[in-house]
C-alpha cells in the first residue's frame, strides 16, 4: 500500500517537473508612449490617450496634464491574445493597438482629436516600448 502511494507521488512529481520544464515566462507587458506639444491649451487642459485594440475593443488608456505645453503619456498594455491551452503552452503574445486616440479636453469640452493608426504612426524604440514617429501638435484653440 505504501509503496502504491510512493509510486503515484513520484509520477505526480515527474509529471509536474516536466510541466515546469516547458512552461515559459508569460507574455511581455509593452508601453505606448505618445509625447507632444499643445498650441493655445486651455488653462486646465488634458491629453487623454486611449488605445483601441482589434474588433474596436477599447484597451488601456492614460491621461496627463500640460506642462510647458508639452505633454507625455505611457501606457502600458498586455500582448497575450490568445490564452495558453497548457500551462503556458502554444501562447500568443503578438497582441498590439490597432489605433490610438489622443483627445484635448478641459473637463467636459473637447478642444482637439487625433487618431493614429499603431502601424503606421509607431516605431518600436526598445524591445517592449513604441513612440511616435513624427511630431504631434495639439490645438486648444476655438
């Protein structure tokens, strides 16, 4: 009897060490970072940057105050789009905005938009981080 339970043991470790052995890190966490400059910004203005993933899902989004009329805003977001079927097993990790909308407001009135298609506006600047390729300007002029 005790040696059936040692048995079972051993097969359940084995089982879980060859589970660990090909398990790998999960899916990396990459940051959008949009910078820019407002021309005439309203006294109290922010730059609200949402980012769009496929299917129009809304994903993360950010907001910032206008220093110098300069404003940067990271946002952080996940790039799993498919759930690993086995522990950690056949996991895809390509997962990317389609859009990113970057909006001028002051409280409830919306000064100026931009939407930029990820793939063409982004540069991938390290491993896990995207910036803009050319220079963004906001209006808050009415």
């Amino acid at each position: 009897m005790v040696f059936c339970a040692g048995k079972t043991l051993a097969r359940i470790l084995f089982a879980s060490l060859i589970a660990c052995t090909f398990a790998r890190a999960g899916c990396s966490v990459d940051t959008v970072i949009v910078r820019g400059e407002v021309k005439h910004a309203p006294r109290n203005a922010k730059v609200r940057v949402q980012l769009i993933f496929a299917k129009e899902q809304l994903g993360d989004s950010g907001e910032t105050t206008i220093e110098n009329d300069t404003f940067s805003v990271p946002i952080e977001f996940l790039t799993q789009s498919r759930k690993p079927v086995l522990m950690g097993l056949r996991e895809k990790c390509d997962r990317k905005p389609k859009t990113v909308v970057i909006t001028l407001v002051e409280g409830d009135q919306e000064y100026d938009q931009v939407s930029l298609d990820f793939a063409k506006d982004f540069q991938i600047t390290d491993p896990t981080a995207y910036t803009l390729r050319s220079k963004l300007v906001l209006n808050g002029a009415r």
